[in-house]
C-alpha cells in the first residue's frame, strides 16, 4: 500500500476507525486520525493505541484495510480497491 493510499483512510471526512491487516496476519486497529503519523519517506506508520502502546508498521506489508462502523468492522476493501 502507498503512504497516498492509506493518508486517504486517516483523513476521511467523517473519519472511521479501521483495522489494518498486515501480511503476517498482524492488524493494528486505529481508533483516531489523531493517533496516526505516517514517517516522511512514507514506508512507515506510526499507530498509537488507547493504552499508550505503539504500533510501527511497514505500508508494503499492507494487505487490506477494514473499514469500520461505530467501532465494528463493516466492510472490507482490498489494498488495491478502487475508491
């Protein structure tokens, strides 16, 4: 996944919280556009969780993005949907 593609998800208007799958089978949630940074070459993310904990991910290793509703995951895109 670019950094373009996943900004698209932590900048959305209204913003919903989504569930990043990695491809170990890892997934990092991101509760908040806030909790994000993505670094300034773009191949890593910086995701903080509730509790403090941080999460630094890889964007190549992104298989999938679950778009979620009300905090529950509702649908799914793949990384290379079209939007």
């Amino acid at each position: 996944m670019t950094r373009d593609e996943f900004r698209r998800f932590c900048v959305a208007k209204p913003f919903r919280p989504f569930t990043v799958c990695l491809a170990d089978g890892q997934q990092v949630r991101v509760w908040h556009h806030d909790f994000v940074m993505i670094s300034p070459t773009g191949r890593t993310a910086s995701i903080y969780q509730r509790g403090g904990a941080l999460d630094v991910i890889d964007l190549l290793l992104v298989t999938d993005i679950k778009l979620s509703a009300h905090g529950k995951p509702k649908r799914r895109l793949g990384a290379h949907a079209r939007r």
